[in-house]
C-alpha cells in the first residue's frame, strides 16, 4: 500500500482517509522502509495535505499511542460538557516553525494558565533544529523528562500541570526519526505533534506556522474531538499570538469555526517590536521564563499574557481575551504561576529515575 500511496502524491493526487489510514500504518509499524517513508513525506509535502490527510494520520497516532493515566477529576467522560475545575485538561503547543525566533512562549504560558486554575498537559521534545524546544527549556529548569506517564499523570493531579515528553508517549514514532532528521524539512509529523496531546485534551490552543492552514487545522481539531480552543498564526512569523503584529485567529466553539484578526490593543497590550521578545539558547530561554514568572514587565510577559488568555479562553475559564489577560496577570503576580513551576520541579525530581538524558526524535517543541 505505501507503494501505492506514494505514487499517488507524488503525481499531486490526495488520499481518501482509508488510503492515509494504511499508509500510516506502514509508516509507524515498520513495514516501510525509510527510503519509502522519506518519499511518502516530501510527496505529501509537495502536494500539500489535506484535512482528511491530517485527520486520518492523526488518529493512527492516537490509536498507537500509550495515553496519560489521568483521573476522572481530570478528564471530562462527557465531553460535550465541560468542567474545568474538575474535567479540563488545556493543551499548549506549537506546531514547528521556520522562522520563529521567540522565547519558548508556550512553556511559559503553561505554568502562568496552571497558576489562573487550569490543569494544562504540555507537550513537547528536545529541538529537532536551531530552536530550542520545550524539553530543552525545561531540563534547563531542572525538570527531569524521564517520568512514566503514570508520573506525568500523578503530576497534573497534584501540582496542576504536567510535561509529556514525546518520546515517552510515541514509541511507535522511532521509525520516522532517522528519515526525517535526514529530509531536514518540515513534515506532516509537524503537524501530527500538537494534533496528538497524550493528555485527551478538548481545550486546545495550537500556533501554527502559516496562516494559510489555521483554518484546515481547526478543522482536523473539531474532528479529533476539539470543543473548544484557537489555532493561531502570529505577527508574520510567530507560531502563536504575538504583541508584534495582527495575528490571524481561528476559534473553534463548539464544533463551530470562525476566523478573525487580533492586534495587542485589542486586549489592552502594546504593540511591540520583534527584537524585544527574542529568546535565545535553552538556559536563555529558561531565565525568561523564570523573570516572567517573577512578575519582569515588558513585552515578554505581554506575550504570554496573550497567549496565556488564549488558554483560558478555550478551556472556558475566561468569556473573552481581555478578562483572560487580566486572570493571567492575577497568576503572575500573585506568585501562583511560579509556585506551579517550583512545585514541578520538587516533584519530578522527588519521581524521576537517574537515566542519561532522552534524545528526541523530532516533534517540535
């Protein structure tokens, strides 16, 4: 069937969900070859993929993939209904872009959206690139990254949030490893990450890297199960809400799509310039994230102050973007959000086995 597959994107023909099925699961079982999957990928690639491409690829992910053991005070059974004191868990990720020069906003955002109440599963790996990525920026802050699910699970029950770390959750993904580090271009799997939240999220908030797929990937998102959430294109080239331009901004309601721009002053925040929110190597990066927890002023907290909103919008502990900024400020400067990240640290650590560091093998982060 990858065969097949193959031949039909390179020649600019989309698959039927049926045919993407298959293929994925050629792909993730080891039955095709990394020759076979490095053309399957740049055809796809080349051809552009399509909603049901996406989705179907997807749920072979989710099906293949070991689940995070959270209890029924963490996941909602019924998930037209939302709770989020009880049966939220909020996904903060960021599909991987090519030009993002940021801090790693979405970490950041993870703890100042746990510290304003919600229990938030972040996912993510070590940088498959130039950028550093979550797992990177975490290690810096001495989380460990080897814990069980189980442990990842404990974490969000007791401190609020946990980190899944891809590698522990996707074993099945080792076979795409080596061809993609070897294409050394963006894939569907860059995609595929944030679409595959261990977590069961139905509150989601993606950045994507182009503001041509927000819209397709919404869709992907109501089918997998999203009720609520935002897939975001920011300030020309942020993968997420950015202070330095309108960013384009899909909301899923619902089921319902709608799409709109935002600017900063839209919520109460300045514009600001690329320059001041810059990030930098991994322990860089960490130390902002550190001084935006401690309550630093200035275009970096702005940053995680909208995308922090973005979150708790979606999970529905906010009506609107700018009653969220104003949670999100209340998580910082009560000291909440830095409690989340400290408490993480002294648990993981008190969990964790001694083990060499992971290697990712290539989400983004």
């Amino acid at each position: 069937m990858i065969q097949q597959a193959i031949a039909k994107v390179v020649n600019g023909t989309d698959l039927t969900e049926s045919e993407m099925t298959q293929a994925m699961e050629a792909v993730t079982d080891g039955s095709a070859t990394p020759a076979q999957i490095a053309a399957f990928l740049i055809g796809l690639r080349t051809k552009g993929e399509t909603v049901d491409e996406i989705t179907a690829a997807a749920q072979v992910i989710r099906k293949k993939m070991n689940t995070l053991p959270l209890g029924s005070s963490d996941v909602c059974l019924d998930r037209d209904e939302i709770n989020v004191d009880l049966e939220t868990v909020a996904s903060t990720r960021e599909a991987e872009g090519e030009k993002t020069t940021t801090f790693n906003v979405s970490t950041t955002t993870a703890f100042v959206a746990a510290g304003a109440g919600l229990r938030v599963a972040k996912h993510g790996n070590l940088s498959a690139s130039t950028r550093f990525g979550s797992a990177d920026v975490l290690q810096a802050l001495d989380i460990p990254l080897n814990l069980t699910p189980r442990q990842v699970g404990d974490c969000v029950e007791k401190v609020g949030i946990g980190f899944l770390y891809a590698p522990q959750l996707h074993g099945v993904m080792s076979h795409v490893m080596g061809p993609r580090q070897e294409i050394g271009l963006r894939t569907i799997f860059n995609l595929l990450g944030p679409l595959a939240n261990p977590g069961g999220a139905t509150a989601q908030v993606l950045g994507v890297y182009s503001e041509e797929i927000t819209e397709p990937l919404a869709q992907v998102l109501t089918r997998l199960g999203c009720r609520n959430g935002f897939v975001v294109y920011g300030g020309g080239v942020h993968d997420e809400l950015s202070i330095t331009g309108p960013s384009r901004v899909t909301r899923i309601v619902d089921g319902q799509i709608n799409t709109s721009e935002l600017v900063p002053e839209d919520v109460g925040l300045k514009k600001a310039r690329p320059e001041e929110i810059r990030g930098g190597n991994a322990r860089e990066n960490a130390a902002i994230t550190q001084a935006v927890l401690r309550g630093e002023k200035g275009a970096r907290r702005d940053m995680v102050l909208l995308n922090s909103a973005a979150a708790l919008v979606a999970a529905g502990k906010a009506q609107a973007l700018q009653a969220g900024v104003a949670l999100a400020e209340e998580s910082i400067d009560s000291g909440r959000a830095l409690a989340k990240l400290e408490k993480l640290v002294e648990l993981a650590n008190e969990m964790a086995l001694p083990s060499e560091t992971p290697s990712g093998w290539g989400w983004s982060s």
